[in-house]
C-alpha cells in the first residue's frame, strides 16, 4: 500500500473525517486529499512524524510507505545498508 492510501485507512479506522485530520496536521484539505490519493508526494518528516502521532501508528512503517529512511538512519546510511544486506544474505542462506 502506498503512503496516502496507508494514512487514508487508518484515518478511517480511528473515525477521523478529512477536515478535522487536515486541520490537526495544519494544512488544508485540499493538500490532505491530494496526498491520500497520490497526487502528492508524501509530505515533508514533520508531517510523516504527526500523522504517525496522531493515528498511534508506527513512525518507521509510514517513514517506509513514504519511500524514504525516518531521519534518525539517515545519518548513517552506510551502517544500515551493511545490516540489511546481511539480514538478506543470512535470510536468503537458510532458505535454501
């Protein structure tokens, strides 16, 4: 699932209508909407953080529906790399 449609299902599970969701994050709704429907990027960290506040939803999981490391990993790009690739590699060597 993509960024906008991920915040839209959980905006719908805690029973948030648009208006009220948009104007807790302080943009309007015409962005709001555009995002959820994927004619907008995902929004800029501090928006992606207060979603994830707001809908009591993992930071990391929409950092990664966004597209994107959240900004604590993106300081050491290198050493998250390296651990995913050896995750991968042990992963993929007992698989077989």
């Amino acid at each position: 699932m993509a960024f906008g449609q991920t915040v839209r299902f959980h905006r719908n599970q805690k029973g948030f209508g648009l208006n009220e969701f948009a104007e807790r994050l302080g943009v309007s709704p015409a962005y709001w909407s555009r995002v959820e429907r994927e004619q907008e990027n995902p929004p800029r960290d501090d928006l992606v953080e207060r979603v994830a506040a707001i809908l009591e939803v993992k930071l990391d999981d929409l950092f990664c529906e966004a597209g994107r490391l959240p900004p604590d990993l993106r300081g050491d790009i290198k050493a998250v790399v390296t651990l995913y690739r050896r995750s991968r590699d042990a992963r993929n060597s007992t698989s077989k």
